[in-house]
C-alpha cells in the first residue's frame, strides 16, 4: 500500500508540481490549498506524512506545525520555504518538524527527504500493524507512537474499556522491539488469586509452603530477554504492589521461600481499565509504582468511538474465521453491517467478535441477516439516532438542566440560556417540559 501524503500549499502551479512529482514516485497524494483544509484531512485519515508551505494566507505553516504536533505528535511534518525564510523555517524544526525544502525545491532532495521521513513513520513492509486494524485517525495515531515508543524501553502504561485491544496492542509493541525473538508473557491481575499471586509472578523454592514439591522460576523469569505484560494491574494487591515497585527499580526478583535475588532482563507493559488515579486516592493504588509503570501512557478508544473501524474488523474476523473452515464463510446482509456500525458496544472489539462468532455460528445461509445479528447483540435500538434527534434530545436535556439549575425560574434560567421569556417558554412547551416539575417558588 502507497505512503499517504498530505501536501498543503495556497500556490495551485506549485501544488500540481509537486503532487506530480510525488505521485510519479509511487505516493498517494492529496493536495489541499489551506492549512484548514489539511486539518480537516487528517482528521478523516491519519497520512503518514505532511508537507506544507511556510507563507499562507490565513493559517501558515507554523500554526499548522503547532496543530499537528498537539493533536499528532507521531506524524512528521516537512516544511517548503522561501529563501528569505529559512531562520523561521530552521526555528520550525527546532520545535518539531522533520525539515525543510527551500524553493526552488529540487526533486533529487524532495524525494530523499520524504523517503527519510516515511521511515520513521509508516509500518515496516510486511509488518503492517501486527494484528492492529483501523481505519480511525487517532488509532492510527496510537499506533504510530506504540512504534516509535518500541523501540525503547520504558514502561509504559495502556489504557482503554475493557475489550479494546491492550492486549493486541501490547503485543505490536513486542513485536516491534529490539525483544521481538524473546518471549511476550501475559498476565492477568485479575484471574490470579491473591494468595497465589506473588509465587506466580516471581516464583518459590522447594519447600517454601505446603505443596512446593520442587522449585518454580514464575512467570517474570519465564519472560527472560522478552517483554511481560501486566493486563488489569489496578487489581493487584496493595500489598504485592511494593514488592513489585522493588522488582522494576532494581530488576531483581527474589523467589518466595528464597535467600537471593535473581537478576531479571524485562521490559513492563502493562494495561487497565481503572481510574489509578482515582485509586490511589483511596489507597487502593501506591503512587509511586503508578508513576514507575506510567513513563508513557497509550489511551486507547472504545469502539463506539472509532466506528469506521467496525466495518474494517468484520471483514478481518470473517476472513480469520473463514480460515480455521472455508467452507462456512459468510457475508452480511447491508442492513446488518448497518446495524452493527450503529450499534453501542459496550463489550468494544471482544464483544464485537463474540457476535461474529455467534451469527458465523446460527447462520444457515451464505447471507447472516441483520435478525440475527439484532439477536446476538441482545436486541434493543441500536440505531444512531438522526441529527434532528440528537439535537433534540440534547436541548431537551439542557432545558432541563437550566430548570434544575435555577429551582425553575424561568426568568433566570431565560436569562442563562440568552433567550427572552416568550421563547423559553415556547421551548418548554415543545419539548413537554412539565415546569411544576422545578418549581420551587415564583417561576419568574
């Protein structure tokens, strides 16, 4: 698949040039006029690359630079300049751009330029996302800073609703580690009882309890030159969390029922789905192993959030599971897919593949029916409801607010919303807002 580029310039001849000489190396371009206009594209889809003039109308180059930076930090940016520019374009890079091209932009230099830049920010050939499928441009963000942060070796902390993918996501960044060879050991928090946990993790000598016939290395040394992954870490015991903050600090296990340290070659991710902030206020969390496990975080969005994603990951699924029996592959009917796009999913991806399987399962055709995928979503309205509905139901509620608000007092809450009393009352009464419901007093 071609790099995308994202080529901004209020010049039309330069424009055209230099998508010609970009789309004759082999890149998909899309060259838009205004640094508005390129905003709004990559916010559509994330490019894997920008190029954009210095000198604009309106936004320049370095407004954009700044916006880009603060939405995508991950996306380089090369910046075209005058001549007479080059000390702001030379102040660019300094707070963040990849480079710069001075004009006349020589076609030898432009290409060696993005070719520099796409390494650092396209998915190796043949790697692709490993096993992260999106389509969502601040997924394909996320997924463009778990590569740069793979290559390091700090720990770093996931979070999202439970079924979101930390774990996939987790494993990308094994994958794309200098510890890819070694072995990816995932632990769940929560599966683990806590008496059992702490010779689990870091393992017990013979005859340290009951039961210990023979010596057990647990599952950090089992993960030796590799990368272990903590998933649901807010529901570790308060009391294990100091043995484990010692772990990191020092890279040493001790074995229960042992006398010495045992030196240990990880690296810590982990991943939840709790407020550890939250937790730590009500001493459920320490502090200090949050900030020791938290040097990066990577906040992953629900489903419900990154819908155009949903199409795409049916498609993945129905071709995983057509794999493991080609003789059972299916397709959806449209109002089906039309369905599930619309559908909330509180269960996120887990939940959306546990439906695939479900239908994959019942279906007694080639076509799955949108019946039978409102039966494995639990029936219910799943619909996104239309603008005019949405808008609706949010004055509504706003409406209602005001009159909490103010202990219905129309004037006063008239007053807050920048409406005269004529009009607000014609809201309630199209809305069929009861105003004896709020009052506390005179209305006015």
């Amino acid at each position: 698949m071609s790099a995308r580029i994202v080529l901004v310039d209020d010049d039309p001849g330069l424009l055209k040039l230099l998508s010609l000489r970009l789309e004759s190396a082999g890149y998909a371009v899309e060259p838009v006029a205004s640094g508005a206009a390129a905003l709004a594209s990559i916010a559509r889809e994330r490019p894997d690359l920008l190029i954009t003039d210095l000198r604009m109308e309106a936004m320049d180059g370095m407004e954009l630079l700044r916006e880009v930076s603060a939405r995508m930090p991950g996306l380089p940016v090369i910046l075209l300049t005058a001549h007479g520019t080059i000390p702001d374009a030379v102040a660019a890079t300094q707070r963040g751009a990849f480079g710069f091209l001075t004009k006349p932009i020589d076609k030898a230099l432009l290409l060696d330029q993005v070719q520099r830049a796409l390494a650092i920010s396209a998915p190796a050939p043949g790697d692709a996302t490993s096993g992260v499928v999106t389509r969502n441009a601040h997924m394909a963000e996320l997924v463009a800073q778990a590569r740069v942060i793979a290559n390091g070796e700090s720990s770093v902390l996931l979070y999202g609703e439970s079924g979101t993918g930390k774990e996939v996501l987790a494993r990308a960044i094994h994958a794309w580690s200098p510890r890819s060879d070694g072995p990816f050991v995932a632990i769940n928090c929560s599966a683990i009882p806590s008496e059992l946990m702490e010779a689990e993790l870091f393992g017990y000598e013979k005859g340290a309890f009951t039961g210990a016939t023979r010596s057990h290395p647990g599952l950090f040394q089992s993960a030796a030159g590799g990368t272990v992954f903590l998933d649901e870490i807010g529901d570790m015991p308060v009391q294990l969390q100091a043995k484990l903050l010692r772990v990191i600090e020092e890279r040493r296990v001790r074995p229960v029922g042992g006398l010495c340290d045992v030196p240990l070659d990880i690296r810590l991710l982990s991943a939840t789905h709790r407020d550890l902030k939250e937790a730590i206020e009500t001493g459920a969390f320490r502090e200090d192993l949050y900030y020791r496990i938290n040097v990066v975080t990577l906040d992953i969005p629900p489903l419900r959030e990154r819908r155009e994603d949903i199409a795409v990951l049916v498609q993945h699924m129905l071709a995983d599971f057509g794999a493991h029996n080609p003789d059972a592959r299916r397709v959806y009917a449209p109002e089906a897919m039309e369905l599930m796009v619309s559908a909330d999913w509180p269960g996120n991806i887990r939940q959306l593949r546990n439906v695939i399987e479900q239908t994959l399962t019942l279906a007694t055709g080639p076509v799955i029916s949108a019946a039978l995928v409102a039966r494995a979503l639990g029936g219910g309205d799943h619909r996104i409801p239309s603008f005019a509905e949405a808008r609706d139901e949010f004055t509504r509620q706003y409406l209602v607010q005001l009159l909490h608000l103010t202990e219905g007092k129309v004037a006063q809450a008239a007053q807050i919303a920048q409406r005269n009393r004529t009009e607000f009352y014609k809201l309630l009464a199209r809305y069929e807002i009861d105003l004896d419901a709020y009052h506390e007093g005179d209305s006015d």
